[in-house]
C-alpha cells in the first residue's frame, strides 16, 4: 500500500472519529435538556397537585362552617301546646283533694276581686291557663250578658211552644247572647222572633247519638264565639239572668270551673272501652243539663282534645252515655277537675212546689214538669193564673222584670185560679 493511501485511510478515520464525538455530544445535550425538561415537568406536577390539595381542604372547612351556621339562621320552632290528659290516679284522688279544696264547694257565699280581660286566641289563652290551678284563689271577673254564650238545646217540635214562650219571657233580656241549637230550619220563628236558631243537622230522636251531635256544635260554636263564659240549658228553663252573672262573677274564666247541680247523689259509674284492653270502670260526677251547667273559657280549652270537631261525639261511644254525661267524663274523669255542686239550678226532676216562693228569684235556673206532671210547677203568685201561666214563666219575669210592656201593671200577691 502506497503512503498516499495510508493518509487518504487516517484522514478518513479521524473525520469518522469527529462525526462520532459531534454525535455523542449532541446526544448528551439532547439527553441533559430532556432530563432537565422532566425534572420541571414533576416539579409543575407537584406544584400543582399542592394547591389541589390546599384548594379541597378550604372547601371542606367552608362547608363545615356553613353546615354549623344554618342552624342559627333559622327562626326558632314553635311546638303546638295541645293540653294532654292529666295522668291517672289512684281511686283516692277525691279523698287527698277535698283536704285543700271541698268537692262540694257552696255558692251562696262568695268572696270577689277583679280581673281584667285577657282573651287573644286559643294559643295564648291555653298558655295563660296553663299557669293556673284549680286550687288558686277565686278572683271576681268583671262581667256583663257580652261575655255569656247561653246555649239552648231543642227539636223542632217545640219551636211553637217552648222557644215563644223563652222569647217572650228571659230570652227577650239576652237574644244576642242565646242561641238556640234545633235539628230543622225554621225561617219564620227566625224572622218573627229575632233569635239565633242554629240547624245543626241532627237527628231529631230523643237518642244519645242525636243529643251528642247537638252539644258538640254547641261546644265548636262557643270557641269560636271568644265569649267568656259557656251555659248549656234546656228549653223548658227560666234563666234568672242578674243571678247568673252575679254567680259566674265569683270566679275566673280563665281558671277551671265547671258550675252545675247533679241529677244523682252519687257519682256515676261508667264502662271505659278500650280498644285490645275490653273496659274498665271509671266513675265521676255530672252536672245534669236539665238543669243546666257552666263551663269557664279555661276549662273548655282544656276540653278541645276530646269535644272538638266531632271528637266529642267518638268520645261519647266510649262510655255510651248522654250528652251532660261525657261533660262530666272529659271534665272530670280526664283531665280530674271537680264538679262545683250548687243548689241553684234546677230541673223538672225535682219537687219544684218544695222551693220556697221567697227564693226563687235568688236561683240561677228553674223548670216545669212536663205532660206527665203538668203540676211539677213552682209554687208563685202574680197577676197570672194557673190556666193563664201554666209553667210560672210569665209570673216570674214579671216579679223580676215588671216594666215588660205585656206585665200587668200592678201584681197580685195570690195566685189567681
């Protein structure tokens, strides 16, 4: 081999060598810059995933503070303050109570102090009573007839005789505070008379469901007349109305009164149904409502569990007894308020001729015997006879009321025959 050949081979060699080296080079730069844009990659990564974390950890503390704001934010629930049977007691309830309060409490003798009114809704008159008892010291509420709801139990039947004759004798002093509950209309009565006849749809028979129906219309009707006082009587009683303000004024409409005369001289023992139980035996006072009963605001409230909106009907089936009866179940029996006895109301049941004629304009209520005891009348004399008055009414309201236009003007001391 020549020398030229050898240098053309070096030369060749190291041109390879250069390109090699120029190669490897550029493939480390390459390589290093790669390296370098990885190693910012994972730094960008890290970076970013940092403030994702930062980010969710804020979310849920926001969250977490908003869930214990929302509570505070919110107006403060009320709960309804419906009155609850008080619980049961043992048999000798009535014996430890009459030691602080006599179950027969007397009505002749009354202490009074007023007491202004205080009536703006059922809510806040359930509250106000609620901080009362039946053991608080009788207050004298000022009242007049505005304050009395008189309701008057009636049929059809009698529209002609027994409700004329109350409109011209004591319903006449107190037609807007008497209302009439019947179980048909009667347009011309209404029109003639001026009365407030309530139809309330019931049967006519003489049956406890008919006389339930016809009180629990009496009940509703006298809560939503915001009247102070409620009166239950029949058709055939005189109501001395000076004598039954002067009553309820010796005590508080805002306490628990029920005021009326029992039909029996012991209390009344009733079959209590249970629904899986059978019955148990429950036993209490009524006041009869032949002879008519009183029932404070307060207490009527306290009722609207078992007497309202139907209910008391439903209560009524319970022990299957009248209308003056689950009065004095709900009253007594259930929420354990006692019976004020009084001797001022009176019914046909009883001996009327035994009332001393000096005391009869001292009661509250009064009566006539009906056809089967036509002479169960009270004893009085006026201007009128027997056959001119056969139940005394006339008489009587003329001695309490003589400048009625159609009284005679002057009264005889003896009755006429």
């Amino acid at each position: 081999m020549s020398v030229k050949s050898l240098e053309d081979v070096e030369d060749s060699g190291a041109e390879r060598v250069r390109r090699l080296y120029t190669t490897t080079g550029d493939a480390v730069k390459m390589g290093a810059g790669a390296v370098s844009q990885g190693a910012m990659g994972r730094r960008m990564n890290f970076t970013h995933i940092g403030t994702n974390k930062i980010c969710f950890l804020l979310s849920l503390a926001f969250c977490a503070f908003l869930v214990l704001l929302i509570p505070s934010l919110q107006p403060p629930q009320h709960r309804l303050d419906l009155p609850q049977p008080r619980p049961k007691s043992h048999d000798g309830r009535h014996a430890s109570f009459t030691q602080s309060l006599p179950h027969r409490r007397q009505t002749e003798d009354l202490v009074a102090v007023p007491e202004e009114k205080n009536a703006q809704g059922i809510q806040k008159e359930k509250q106000q009573r609620d901080t009362n008892s039946v053991l608080s010291f009788r207050t004298k509420d000022s009242l007049d007839l505005r304050d009395l709801f008189i309701a008057v139990k009636t049929t059809r039947k009698y529209h002609r005789s027994r409700l004329q004759l109350l409109s011209q004798t004591w319903v006449s002093r107190a037609k807007e505070q008497t209302f009439f509950f019947t179980d048909g209309e009667d347009q011309e009565l209404r029109k003639k008379a001026g009365l407030n006849i309530i139809n309330t749809n019931c049967s006519a028979a003489h049956t406890r469901q008919a006389l339930c129906c016809k009180m629990s219309v009496e009940y509703d009707k006298f809560i939503e007349s915001q009247k102070k006082w409620f009166c239950h009587v029949d058709d055939d009683n005189y109501v001395v109305l000076p004598r039954l303000l002067e009553l309820l004024s010796s005590y508080s409409h805002t306490q628990d009164v029920y005021l009326g005369r029992p039909s029996l001289d012991h209390p009344i023992e009733a079959a209590e149904r249970v629904k899986s139980n059978g019955a148990t035996s429950v036993k209490f006072w009524f006041a009869t409502g032949g002879a008519g009963f009183c029932i404070s605001r307060g207490l009527a409230l306290k009722m609207s569990p078992w007497a309202s909106l139907g209910n008391f009907i439903t209560t009524a089936e319970k022990i299957r007894l009248p209308d003056d009866c689950t009065i004095g179940y709900i009253i007594e029996a259930l929420l354990e308020v006692p019976l004020t006895h009084t001797s001022l109301f009176h019914s046909h049941l009883e001996n009327l001729q035994r009332l001393p004629s000096q005391n009869l304009l001292r009661q509250v209520t009064l009566s006539y015997g009906g056809f089967e005891n036509r002479r169960n009348v009270v004893s009085v004399g006026g201007a009128f006879s027997l056959a001119e008055d056969p139940t005394r009414f006339k008489t009587l309201h003329c001695l309490l009321y003589p400048d009625t236009e159609w009284c005679p003007h002057s009264s005889l001391p003896e009755e006429r025959s």
